[in-house]
C-alpha cells in the first residue's frame, strides 16, 4: 500500500446560508456565513486552512479567494486554485482539494461557492448573449433562455428512448412532484408550496414540452466546505464523517456554445459517463451499491440525461429508476427504489448550482439530513452537468 | 468565442440566400459552430456551400418570453435541423408553413431564407418537404 491510498481526503466541515429567491443582503454576507459556518463545523480556526480551491466563472468577481483570505485571516495558505464552471467547477474544486490532502501538500482546505442570480435574475441568461455566435445565429429565432434548449433535448429524448412525449412527462412529472414533497421536508428549502400531479400539468407551459414545475428555480445563496487530512478529522470530535472516496471530471470535447445542440451524442451525455467511471472507479465502488444520488437538476429532463449514465441501468432506462409516487405524494423508496435529489434539488429546494447537492450528499452521509434523512444513506453520488463538462462525486462514510 | 469574425462570413452568405458551413479542406468534415481549426483533423477549413437537405433533429413551442423582444411573438416553434452530409451539426432554426403538431423527428427538410422572429436577420429556415425518410 503506497502512502496516497492511506491518506483519506475527509468532508470535516459543510457550511449553508439561507437560501431564498432574494437574500436582501449582499452577496459577500452570504458566502462569509457559509464559510464560518463551515470553520465552526470542522472546529477548525482559519489560521489551519492551508489551501483554498474555489470556482472561476462566478467567484473571481463574487468573492475572490483574496477576500476569503484577509476577512478570515487565512494567514497559513500556501496554495488556492480557481477552477471550472459552475456546478462541474465547484467539484472540481473539491477534487483538487481532495487530491492535495490525499497528496500531503495540504491538511485543510476551504472550497466555497455561491451565486446570486436570485437578486442578478438576468444573469442566467448572459449566456446566450456573451457568443457572437450565439447571439448571431439563435437569438433571431427566439432560441433564448434554457427551458427552450433543454426542451428540445426532452423531445429528442423521447423520440430516441423509443417513448411518446405524454409517457416522457409522466416521468418528467413524477420527479417535479417528488422533489417537492422532499424540499417540505428541508428547513432550508425555497419552494415548499404543495405540487400535485393534476397541478405539475396544469402549470404553464414554459417551453414545451417542459411546464413551469419542471423548470428550476433561481436562488441566491451560498456553501462552504472543509477539507481535511484524518487527524484534523479527528481532532474535530466528530464520529460521523463523510469521506469523498471518488472524484471524476470529463469534458465534452464541445465548445460552450455549441455543447447544449451540437455533436453526433445529442442529447446524451457521454461526458457524464466517464466522469461518473472515474468517480466510482477511484472509490471502488459498483453502481449498484450506492444508496442513493443527489444529480444536477436544472430541469427535470436533466436529471434523465444524467441518471442514464451513472451505470446502474442500461443508457435510456433511467426512468424505470424514478420512484413513484407514494400515498403521500412525495417518492416511494422503499425496496428497491433508487433515491434522488433527497433535498427537493434545483427544482424544488434552491438554484445554487448543484453545490446544495454537495452539502445535501455529505448531510446524508453523515445522517444528519433532519426530517429528510434516509434510513439507508452510507454511500452516495453527486453528478454535477450540464455545459461543456461533467463532474461525478463519490461520498461515504469514513470507517 | 469572443471574435464575430469568425461567423461573420455565414450572415453575409445567408443574407444573399447561400448556406455555407465550415467545412475542413484535409479531411471533409463539416463542423459547428466555427473554430480555428477543423476539430476532426486540425486541418484548415473554408466556408463551402451546405445541402439544402437536412434532417429535422428536435423542436419546441416557446410559450413563455424569456425577453421584452419575444414577448409579443409567443407561441413560436423553434427547431435543430441536421444538413445532409454534416452529421452532427444542427442549425438552430424554424420550419415554416406546417403545424407544430404535424412535426415528428426524422422529417426531412428543404432551406428556405427568410427575416427571422425578431426581424433582425436574413437566415435559414425550413420547410417540410414530402420525402422518404432516409
């Protein structure tokens, strides 16, 4: 046994803010909370963080890791990365992390991230505007906003799956519907008003064939997470640690503005399964042992997309992993039901990106996820989607 | 990419009702949207006309304006349309004069020019043509 595999990279600390649709309060306060949070946690001080890893497309202007460093006093920091795009960024982040834990070159490291595209609504949509090519060639058409990409993939998701449009939205319902019944049972949850099947389909609808339910939401709010070698884990007194055992991150091979229409996979996402190999490939670990998934939910046919290449059904069968619906409304998963999105997801419980994925995977782990705790939570996964690349992560408890 | 030169030369073709796609001068392979160098073979590529042929990908009906410049135009259909001979590439498009619930994948489509929704551009559209399915 060689010293990398001794050394485990350990989950010491999670930190959230509230999230909401408006926070009414600066960015900076949000992400300052989580990262105390986080510390407090971990019961580590500041002065023992030695790495700090965070995003590159949001925080270098949101809150740069300088601000981090001076407000907390991270005097002992002697490396920090900004890396990736949202959600596929904030797990590289913590892959990185983990890899200099599990290398030495770090005891503990900070990883952060949040947004504020509650209060900066229109930011979501910059996207579609910021390519000459983009904005030359699909804005005339009125191709803008998301719902309309990820519509487009739903129909071709359903002509390709061998499906009608009507049995993909039974499915597309199904999991709009659940994750809401889970974020009623998430205090820091943004949509808690009841959804019923008869009322996902009476939504309006966005972009068909996606109704307003199937649509996430948008959020301001913040995370934070500690990352430790075993003997900070341990002085921290905590028995229940989640372990990150696997990391992976792929890339599309497509550019970020052509990676939502283009390419001969469309709309699968080949990236999200060599990410999620490697992920369980590190860890060890076969799809079917994982009790459960939390998967980027930026629209319910997202998750679909994802799910289909996490291996633990053939790639076009993933709604046959969809739970249904119990008595009281929210998913069945007893038996041999797989669990996704135990927080209520982007849909239901926030849009921070899938960083709300994280800490909801780590809470699980660790068994401390409230009224929404899973009774059989030991291993789970994260897939992080969807733009030019893919980021999987691994969690389970530490022995 | 940050530079509209480099789809600059697609909008003059389209104004004068000419469809060209980047097109790799080594290897053949039709790319989008258009990069430095071919993505197959880092050959150098040219603007060469494309088929009017093409294949109808996917679609949507936009109900909800996600901008004041759409608002008054919703419902709308917009559509992925795959040329003949460019697998892999799919135009962001429309198809004219057919119902959206006449639509289903795999229709096979002939380019038209036309002012697009927001009557900013002269770009492809598409009309269903009657047609095997290859």
């Amino acid at each position: 046994m060689n010293a990398r595999s001794q050394r485990a990279a350990i989950i010491t600390g999670i930190g959230e803010s509230a999230f909401s649709r408006r926070a009414g309060v600066p960015f900076y306060a949000l992400q300052t909370e989580a990262i105390q949070r986080a510390l407090v946690d971990a019961k580590v001080m500041p002065g023992q963080v030695d790495a700090v890893f965070t995003e590159s497309a949001l925080m270098p202007s949101l809150y740069p890791v300088d601000v981090a460093e001076a407000s907390f006093g991270l005097t002992g920091m002697r490396q920090h990365g900004y890396l990736g795009s949202v959600g596929p960024g904030v797990a590289l982040a913590l892959k990185t992390a983990g890899q200099a834990v599990r290398a030495g070159t770090a005891e503990c490291a900070l990883v952060y991230f949040g947004c504020n595209w509650g209060t900066a609504s229109g930011a979501t949509y910059d996207f579609h505007t910021k390519y000459p090519s983009k904005f030359a060639v699909e804005v005339p058409y009125g191709f803008y906003a998301q719902p309309t990409y990820f519509a487009m993939m739903a129909r071709r998701y359903a002509h390709d799956t061998g499906i009608s449009v009507d049995q993909l939205s039974e499915t597309l319902c199904r999991i709009a519907v659940g994750q809401r019944k889970r974020a009623r049972l998430n205090d820091n949850a943004q949509k808690t008003r009841d959804l019923t099947v008869a009322g996902y389909y009476a939504d309006r609808m966005i972009s068909d064939p996606l109704r307003a339910s199937d649509c996430c939401l948008i959020s301001d709010g913040a995370v934070a997470f500690v990352v430790t070698a075993e003997q900070v884990a341990r002085d921290s007194g905590r028995d229940n640690h989640a372990v990150l055992l696997g990391a992976g991150y792929a890339r599309t091979g497509l550019t970020e503005e052509s990676c939502l229409t283009q390419g001969a996979a469309y709309p699968a996402m080949p990236a999200a399964r060599a990410s999620a190999t490697a992920a369980l490939g590190e860890a060890g670990v076969s799809p079917g042992e994982l009790d459960f998934a939390e998967i980027y939910d930026c629209f319910t046919i997202s998750l679909l997309l994802q799910l289909d290449q996490l291996g633990r059904c053939p790639p076009g069968e993933s709604r046959y992993l969809v739970a249904p619906l119990g008595e009281d409304g929210g998913p069945d998963w007893n038996g041999d039901a797989f669990p996704v999105n135990t927080h209520g997801g982007l849909l239901s419980q926030a849009y921070i990106l899938g960083a709300n994925h994280i800490t909801e995977a780590v809470k699980q782990v660790r068994g401390e996820a409230g009224r929404g705790q899973l009774p059989r939570s030991g291993l789970g996964v994260v897939q992080l989607a969807p733009s030019a690349d893919h980021a999987t992560l691994v969690f389970g408890r530490s022995r | 990419m940050s530079d509209d030169r480099l789809i600059a030369p697609y909008l003059s073709a389209a104004a004068e009702g000419l469809l060209v796609l980047p097109t790799c001068g080594r290897c053949g392979t039709v790319h989008w949207y258009p990069l430095p160098l071919c993505p197959a073979c880092q050959g150098t590529w040219s603007w060469q006309p494309a088929s009017p042929r093409a294949t109808l990908v996917t679609w949507t009906v936009v109900h909800h304006a996600f901008s004041p410049e759409l608002a008054g135009h919703v419902p709308y259909l917009v559509a992925l349309a795959e040329p003949d001979g460019a697998p892999g590439v799919h135009l962001v498009t429309t198809v004219i004069g057919t119902d959206a619930n006449r639509l289903s994948v795999g229709m096979r489509l002939a380019v038209d020019f036309a002012e697009t929704l927001t009557g900013t551009a002269h770009l492809p559209v598409y009309r269903v043509i009657d047609e095997p399915v290859g």
